[in-house]
C-alpha cells in the first residue's frame, strides 16, 4: 500500500470509530443479507462480535505499515477462522460487506481514494488470511 492509501484508510476509520457499534450491526445485517449462507458459522452474541470486529481492524489499520509485525496475530486469527468454518470464498462478501458499511458510515467522504485505499487493506489483508489457513489448516480445530 501506499504511504497515501495507508492516510486514506486510517483518517476515514477514525471517522468510523465513534460509530463502531451501529456500524457493526449495519456490517453484519448486510453481510447476512448478500451471504446468507454464512449466517449459521456465528455463534456468538453478535454485539460482542462487532466490538472484536471493531477492535481487530483498528489494530489492523494503526500496523499497515508494518505488516510484517502483524503476521503472528493474523495468522493465528487464520486458522482460528479455519475452525469456525471459515473458507477462502467466504472472504469475498465479507470484504464487499465492509466496504458497502463504510460507504453508508462514511457519506461523501468515501471518496474512490477510500475506497481503493480500503481495497487495498482488505485484499492485502484476506490474502495473507487465506494463505496462512491453506498453510496450516491441521492446527485449525
Ligand atoms: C479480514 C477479515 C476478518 C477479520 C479481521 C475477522 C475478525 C474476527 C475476530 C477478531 C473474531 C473473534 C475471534 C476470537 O474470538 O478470538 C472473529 C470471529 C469470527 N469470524 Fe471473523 N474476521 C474476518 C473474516 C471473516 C470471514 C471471511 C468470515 C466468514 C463468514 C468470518 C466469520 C467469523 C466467525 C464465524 C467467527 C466466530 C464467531 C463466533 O464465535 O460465533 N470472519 N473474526
């Protein structure tokens, strides 16, 4: 990513922050909504859900530009997602639903500049998600 995209992101998720709960809830109402076939994989109460989704992307956006630091904890979320049910295609509603929320979150500061800069995190993101579960799906149950 570049050093604008990693701005783009973290001044548009700032924006977000103070509404992380109904954004969570708009996320996952969304997600449901276009991929309702990964309704059944969550088992949890889904407020407590949203606050670690929140949780986790804020951790995600303060190290884009270390990524290298972040790899233990994504792949330990990896293979923990691997255990849920989680597969590789599931990552693409799940991406289209993040960027549909921030787009409602967001109004007219969504700009094509957000939106690539969010592509970008979430591909780079789900990517290295995807590859740590294909590398080591025996440690996922
Ligand atoms: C980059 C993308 C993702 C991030 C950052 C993320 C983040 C998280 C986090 C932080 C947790 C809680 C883990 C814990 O309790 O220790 C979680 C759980 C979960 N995630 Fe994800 N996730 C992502 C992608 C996905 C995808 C693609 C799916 C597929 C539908 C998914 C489905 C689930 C499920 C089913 C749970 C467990 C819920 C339960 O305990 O009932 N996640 N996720």
């Amino acid at each position: 990513m570049t050093p604008d995209q990693i701005a783009q992101v973290r001044s548009s998720f700032a924006k977000v922050a103070p509404i992380a709960e109904p954004a969570a809830t708009l996320f996952y109402g969304r997600l449901f909504e276009i991929a309702p076939e990964v309704r059944g994989l969550f088992k949890a109460d889904m407020a407590e859900q949203g606050r670690k989704l929140m949780t986790t992307l804020a951790v995600v956006v303060n190290g884009l530009d270390n990524l290298p630091a972040l790899m233990p904890a994504v792949n330990a979320l990896a293979r923990k997602h691997v255990g849920y049910g989680v597969t590789a295609a599931h990552y693409v509603p799940v991406g289209a639903a993040l960027l549909w929320t921030l787009e409602q979150g967001l109004g007219e500061a969504f700009t094509p500049e957000v939106r690539d800069g969010w592509t970008q995190a979430y591909t780079t993101l789900s990517g290295a998600m995807i590859a740590a579960a294909e590398a080591s799906p025996a440690a996922a149950s």
